[in-house]
C-alpha cells in the first residue's frame, strides 16, 4: 500500500472517531442535546386581552394586542457526569418574554392568561365584590363549590371553565357549550383552552372543565 493511501485511510478513521465521539457526548451528556433551544409560538387569534396575577389571583396587569408572540429564554448551566467529566449545556429558565404588538414584557412565575377579544368572563373572582363578599380575604378553595353554586345561574352555557392560579386561587370562570383543551408543545408552561370557538391561553396555570348541571346536585 502506497503512503498516499494509507495517509488517506489515517485520516477517514481520525474523521469517523471524531463523529462517534460528537454523537456520543451529544446523546450521553446531560443537556447537551442540539435540538436543545428557545421555545417560541404566536398566539392564534384575533387579538387578545392579557392579563397577569400574583400566586393569590390579584391582577397585576393587563393590555391589549392584535399580535402576541411567546417564547422562553434559555440560561446556561453547568454539572458533572457520573463518570465526572465536566459539561455546560443550556436549559430553559422560568422567565419568558411576552411580544405585544412589536413591544416586549418579560415576566417570571405570574399567571398570565390571554383571552381572545370577544371572550368575556361570566365570573371575575380577583374583582372587589367577590373579595368583599368572603370576608375581606381572598376566595378559598373550599368555598368555591359553595360559590359556584351560589352563582351558577350566571353561567349560560353548558360547560363551566374555572382558572386558577398555581396555588390553586380561583382567577376566573367562562361557561361554553364546546369546550376542549391542548397542551402546546410550541409555547412553554402554556395550555390553550377554546370556548366556543375563541382562544384561551393560560401561562402557569390549573384548570377546571365542569359539567354545569353538576353544581345543581
């Protein structure tokens, strides 16, 4: 065999280890996977009311936007394998940036909840009459049975939605007669709910769907 040639076959097999061990440190090290990235979606509908509570359900803020474009923000980290090599890698952290007509809000660990323009609450439990109305405090979960019962002529549809907080605070409750939910892979810690044909997108948040003649037994 020439030199030429077996310089030639050196280097095809230094290429082959290089590739091999790439694909091993790509699949075996934690967090170092390349599809590894941002998470980011837009919002389908025709624009939307957005709103964002505290872990009690109080509103701290709400707007309004025709476009509104979600995504997630990766921070960089860093560990050991159990073999105790060394790697950093990229994860995805809890802040997310919220895009509204070309501006940006970034927020961490609120609720925010976007409701489609045309989706109205038929309950608001964050508003005053409902705090006034138990004792000065916020809603509690063992009284909301009782409350929806006390108002379930309110809602007019079949189904009843209820949102809640990630402490389990009741937010706000539609009612809908086609009501069905999907989580999106494409938006982090977001479900999107629809009501009757309108949008619902809920950012670190519970969710009830209740049969309304429910509340009557």
């Amino acid at each position: 065999m020439s030199k030429v040639k077996k310089i030639a076959i050196g280097a095809l097999v230094l290429v082959a280890l290089a590739v091999g061990v790439t694909l091993w440190f790509t699949t075996s090290v934690p967090g170092c996977s390349t599809s590894i990235g941002e998470l980011r979606g837009d919002l389908v509908g025709n624009s939307f009311v957005i709103t964002t509570y505290d872990n009690y359900g109080q509103q701290t803020m709400k707007t309004t936007g025709k476009r509104v474009n979600v995504s997630g923000n990766k921070v960089k980290t860093s560990g050991y394998t159990e073999t105790g090599v060394a790697f950093e890698s990229w994860e995805l952290s809890s802040v997310i940036t919220i895009t509204i007509d070309g501006r940006e809000m970034e927020t961490c660990g609120d609720t925010c909840i976007f409701a489609e323009k045309g989706l109205t609450p038929d309950m608001d439990f964050s508003t005053p009459e409902f705090i006034e109305s138990h004792g000065g405090s916020p809603l509690t979960i063992t009284s909301l049975s009782y409350t929806l019962n006390q108002y379930k002529n309110y809602f007019g549809k079949s189904r009843v939605v209820v949102i809640k907080s990630q402490t389990g605070q009741p937010i706000v409750a539609y009612s809908g007669n086609n009501v069905y939910w999907e989580v999106k892979t494409d938006l982090p810690k977001t479900t999107k709910l629809m009501i009757d044909n309108k949008a619902l997108y809920i950012h670190r948040a519970n969710f009830q769907i209740i049969d309304k003649k429910l509340l009557d037994q």
